[in-house]
C-alpha cells in the first residue's frame, strides 16, 4: 500500500465560499482531496509547503446552464437587442443545418473552453441522439414539439439519452425546451420521467415579455414566429391558467430538483412561488440577458426572497464565449445592488446545489477534489480583491505547483 501522501498550499487569500475569505490562509490535502483549510500557522503545515504567493485560491467555477452544440460559433446569432422570437428563428435554422458528427465536434470544442477556463462542473442542453458524455457535465436531454409527432420522438431520444448516461456511468437530466415550444401534456411527461429516475430537470422559463404575452393571450412575436415556421400556435395557446407562469413553476417542482432557466421577466408573485421550493433554482445568464437588451434582472430580488440562483452562459449563439468568469466580471462591473460575495458564490456553490453536487463541487472544504483555481491579487483587503476579481482571470492549480524560491 502507497504512503498517503500530503500537500500545503500557502496562499494570500483562500476562499472557502461557504464562509469568509481568508487572509494569508492555508489549505491542507491528501492524495488530492482536501483536508482542512484555514489561516497560515508556521509549523502546523504537513507534507510539502506550496508557497502560491500573492494569488486567491477559490473552487473551480459552476456552469449551471449552457448549449455547447453552438460552440463553433465566432459571434452570436443575429444583432444585440433583437427581439427574441426573431432570434429563435435563426437559432432553429443553425441547429438543424449541421450532422450530428458536426454537432458533436462543437461540443468537444465547447467542453474544452469552457473546462481550460475554470469550470469545474457544467450543465449542458444537448440535443439527442448524440450519446457522448464528458467529465464533470450533466447532460440534460432536450425535448420540444408542439406536435404529437414530434414530441413523442424527442421524448424517446429523452430516455434513450439518459439510459446511455446511466450505462456510462455518467450524469444526466432532462430538459422540456420552453413554454412556446413544449405543450403542457409534453412538459407534465417530462417531469414524470425526472421523477421516475430521479432526475434534475431544466426549463427555458420566462426568457421575454412576449413568453408571457404568447400563454396569456395567444399572440405576440412568439406567435408570429410559430405561425412563419408552419406550426399553429392557437392549438396550444394561451393557457387555460389565470397565472401561467407561477403554475408552470409548481408543475416544474415536483421534479427532485428544477432549474428554471433565466427567469429575465419574473414578477413579485412568481419569485414568492419560487422561494416556497428549497430544491428549485434559477439560472441567470448576464451577458446573455445584456445581448438582448431586457429589463434589469429580478436577480436581486430572487436573492433576497431566499432563491437560488446560479449563473449560465448560455451559448455563443447569444454569448461571446463559454468562459463563466465573464459572467462574474459582468455583475462585479454592472449590478452594485449585488454584493461580491453572493456574485461568486452564484457562480460556485450555488450552481453546484441547483445540480445536486454541493458534496464535490462549489467549494473549498474538507472531503473535497483538490481542483482549485488561482487568480493573481496584491489584495490586502476585500474590497481590493474584488477589484482585482473585475479585471483579473483565474488558471486552474498545477496538480504538482512549484514551490516559490
């Protein structure tokens, strides 16, 4: 039997997430997984002492939402502040111009940008029959189809999909697209299948006024946009529902754990619906939500309600790239109502409990991977860390760092 084998990092600043970043702190690991964390005590190292130097150690990032099937993309679909109805009509158009080998490839390529960036976990919407599962993703199976016809043969991809994950030994989930194209009796499918194997589930969820506008009245872009692509939208919508989208929301929880993706045009109401299921959360995508030009975000609102938002980004149709520190950037730039701390915990911890992996992912705590990300700071205090978080990009930590002379 090999002798286990310990590791001490030394570092400025380490941030556990779960409780207060710690100035000129110390993490202790064994065989790769770590053992303690906690302020810098000459003498009380044990193994080899890694000096890191002036760099804040901090989990590997949660992508809690993206579609790396468009990952080939340069820039996004279509031009900032289109409407989105539009824009799902040239997003149909690159989806199913392309072989499911192409598809595939675009994954890779997306997987390994995401991944060499700092993610350490991510949850992607894939479109079957492609059966490829890759490290450290939950590949959600997407089903969609305002027809019969339709809807039957993703639903049958759906299960094909999430039995390979289960013979893969892979993780997966399912994914009901949106409310504009997945019928209710399609979306209640969806959650028993989640149910009965006990799946996470996600769904597109009130991503534009015109969502709403389209399940209360019938019309609107979105019925447009379904109108020009053949379909008949009367014989879906609107909803019977006097509160669509709060009924959607508690249809959508009795899965084991929902992820309601977006969530740009949530009301007061539907955020208090939210906030009555622990095992719901929502995933907000900032600079997706910029390119579109909505309304601020009722992110701050859905913290303070006590949801769980973790942060997505979507995909580069509507996105420049899949690097998640972006999305962190952005909100340390642009939404001051949000303090630092909650922004980067949206992006660790918080992704990792809306997937259902808070014992692996998402923190800096005993029993934990020791896959850790380092990002450069002189900081000697918070607010200068979160400076330097705005302008600065983490790199993962070498499996063997060298020590500094």
């Amino acid at each position: 039997m090999s002798q286990a084998t310990h590791q001490t990092y030394r570092a400025r600043w380490i941030l556990p997430i779960e409780s207060p970043p710690i100035s000129d702190g110390m993490m202790v690991t064994c065989d790769g997984v770590i053992q303690s964390i906690g302020p810098y005590r000459e003498g009380f190292t044990e193994g080899t002492l890694n000096e890191l130097g002036d760099v804040a150690v901090l989990p590997g990032l949660v992508n809690a939402h993206t579609h790396l099937e468009f990952s080939d993309l340069e820039k996004p679909i279509g031009e900032p502040g289109m409407e989105l109805a539009e824009w799902i009509r040239e997003v149909v158009a690159a989806r199913f111009s392309v072989s499911n080998e192409t598809r595939l490839t675009r994954m890779k390529t997306g997987h390994a940008e995401a991944s060499g960036s700092g993610t350490g976990l991510i949850a992607d919407i894939a479109t079957p029959p492609i059966h490829e599962f890759f490290a450290d993703t939950i590949s959600f199976a997407e089903v969609l189809g305002l027809s019969d016809e339709r809807g039957n043969e993703r639903t049958s991809q759906a299960e094909i999909h999430t039995a390979a994950s289960s013979h893969a030994n892979a993780l997966s989930g399912i994914s009901p697209h949106a409310p504009y194209s997945t019928p209710l009796p399609l979306i209640e499918r969806c959650v028993r299948h989640a149910q009965e194997h006990n799946h996470p589930l996600a769904m597109h969820v009130t991503e534009s006024p015109a969502e709403r506008e389209l399940l209360q009245s019938g019309g609107g872009p979105f019925a447009e946009s379904l109108q020009s692509m053949g379909l008949q939208p009367e014989q879906h919508f609107p909803w019977s529902s006097r509160d669509p989208i709060s009924d959607l929301i508690r249809l959508l929880a009795q899965a084991p754990r929902s992820l309601i993706v977006h969530g740009n045009d949530l009301r007061t109401n539907e955020i208090e619906t939210l906030a009555e299921f622990e095992h719901c959360s929502v995933v907000y995508c900032p600079r997706t939500h910029a390119f579109f030009g909505h309304a601020p975000h009722p992110v701050s609102e859905l913290v303070n309600a006590g949801v769980n938002v973790a942060l997505g980004t979507d995909s580069r149709a509507s996105n420049p790239d899949l690097n998640l520190w972006g999305e962190v950037q952005h909100l340390l730039r642009h939404r001051q109502d949000i303090a630092p701390e909650t922004v980067l915990r949206m992006a660790t911890a918080n992704g990792a409990d809306a997937l259902g992996l808070s014992s692996t992912h998402g923190r800096l705590a005993p029993s934990h991977p020791r896959r850790v990300l380092t990002l450069p700071t002189t900081a000697s205090t918070l607010d200068q860390l979160w400076l330097d978080f705005s302008s600065s990009s983490p790199e993962w930590l070498p499996e063997r760092p060298a020590p500094q002379s």
